[in-house]
C-alpha cells in the first residue's frame, strides 16, 4: 500500500535522507516513552525480568573475561537484543506511530514489518565502541536490502559518550567486503566525511541499513542508552539459501498487510 501523503516528515526531510542515508527527527518521544524505555532496559539488563529467556544480556569485555568486578549486571551489560516478542514495552515502542509514521514516510509504504530489536546500554566508563559497518552485513538473508533502523536515544548522545557517526551517500555502495572494508574505511574522514549524530533524550535518527555508521566509546561518569528498531517491507523476502542467517529467525508484524510468501510467513504473532 503506497504512501500517498507524508504523515510526520517534510518533504525535505525525505530527501535528506535519500541523500544521506540518515535524517534525525528531533524530541520525537515524550518524556514519560522515554522513561518506559530507560525503565524496561534496566530491568531486563538486570536479569529479573522473568518474562524475557535467558541468554539475552551481553555484558561489556571487562565483565565477560572477568577482568573486572560486576558490582552492578546494569551497568556492566553492553547490548541485549530481540526481545519485542516478549516484551509488551518494547513491543509497544516498536509499534509506536510516532516512529512506525517516519519510517513509512521514509519507505513510501504502510506494510511494514520489524526485523529485530536491540538495546544499547553504553555503560560510564565501560561502554566500547562499535566499529564501522552495515547493518545488511548483518541481515544478509534479507532483500532488498533496504531496511530502516529507527535508533532511539534514552540518555542524551554525545560525542563523548559515544553517540552514532554515519557516512553520509554510503548507503549507495551497495555491501562492502570484507576484503575491502579495511581499503574503505582507510579512506573515512579523508575522502568521506565522518559525521556525528548527536541527540537529546527522546531524539530519534533513522539510517538506511547499507548506510556505514559506527559509534566510539563512553569515556564519561554518564550513561548512554538507545534502542534501535529494524524495519523492512512486509514485501521483503528472506532468502533461505544464505549461509550464516541472523539470530532473528521470526519477525513482529506492525502495521498494514501480511503478504504471502513473504517475511509475513515468518511473523510471530504477539
């Protein structure tokens, strides 16, 4: 089903973001969603929440190899991921029309399905940095490869604290390698601009999942959460024949039709 009309963003804001591959939507959330968020990811991260399977909390390097003391599961854990099907908050964030309005602006379609979820905790101090990548690297077994992440920030994002950079018209390169990647990324900042994209609390940025995007590391006393939600067509396909496929094996439908033959055939029903 086309967009006919844009229903949050102008239109240029559209083209900002066909240009660049990212555009940034400025206090989207209100101050009691992000308090939801900020509330969920802690208790999750904690390990009491009962209702989330074990397994999805990753701690920061230090705390994994026991090279420092976990005082504190929350403020050592560096990501948990996919947990909208079993969490009514996030599943709720994830259907937000705030959010899902954006990325059907950006899309031109209303048939939208999530792909995935994941919450970034950065935590003061501990909080390591993301190299430069892809995210259809990592969805690889999806196309066309032209999914959205809608990326949410719980704390205000600073450079300090380790807020996203992009590489702004990279997501016209189509994968890079990995054989090329280093050849690549020898020439950011040099021949391709590195940007930031810094945000207040209840801020949101979206990126096209071949845009090059990386964040650094939190070297502050502040923490630095953000939810990223990964968004495709309900027309996308999941190619079987890809070897290595994403831990995400079952997707959450969010708005307009399930299509047949489809990712729709691998949607959990929540």
């Amino acid at each position: 089903m086309a967009v006919s009309t844009l229903r949050t963003l102008s239109q240029s804001q559209v083209d900002l973001f066909m240009r660049d591959g990212f555009v940034v939507v400025e206090d989207l959330l209100d101050a009691d969603e992000v308090a939801a968020l900020a509330a969920r990811a802690d208790l999750i991260a904690s390990g009491q929440a009962e209702h989330v399977r074990t397994g999805v909390v990753q701690l920061e390097q230090p705390f994994r190899e026991d090279t420092a003391a976990v005082n504190d599961q929350v403020l050592a854990t560096r990501k948990l991921a996919h947990i909208v099907p079993e969490d009514e908050v996030l599943r709720a964030h994830a259907r937000n029309s705030k959010i899902v309005d954006v990325i059907a602006d950006l899309m031109g379609a209303d048939d939208i399905t999530l792909y995935g979820d994941q919450l970034f905790m950065k935590p003061p101090r501990h909080g390591s940095a993301k190299e430069w990548h892809q995210d259809s690297a990592s969805f690889k077994n999806i196309f066309p490869m032209d999914l959205i992440s809608a990326w949410a920030a719980i704390d205000d994002a600073t450079i300090e604290n380790g807020c996203l950079w992009m590489i702004p018209g990279s997501q016209r390169w189509a994968i890079i390698p990995p054989s090329s990647r280093p050849t690549i990324e020898g020439q950011f900042d040099r021949d391709y601009p590195m940007v930031p994209v810094p945000l207040r609390s209840g801020s949101v940025s979206f990126h096209h999942s071949l845009t090059y995007h990386a964040s650094g590391p939190n070297q502050t006393d502040t923490r630095r959460r953000g939810y990223a939600t990964h968004y495709m067509r309900s027309t996308s396909i999941k190619d079987p024949t890809i070897d290595g496929p994403p831990s995400t094996l079952r997707f959450t439908h969010v708005r307009g039709r399930r299509i047949p033959g489809t990712v729709s055939d691998d949607v959990i029903d929540v």
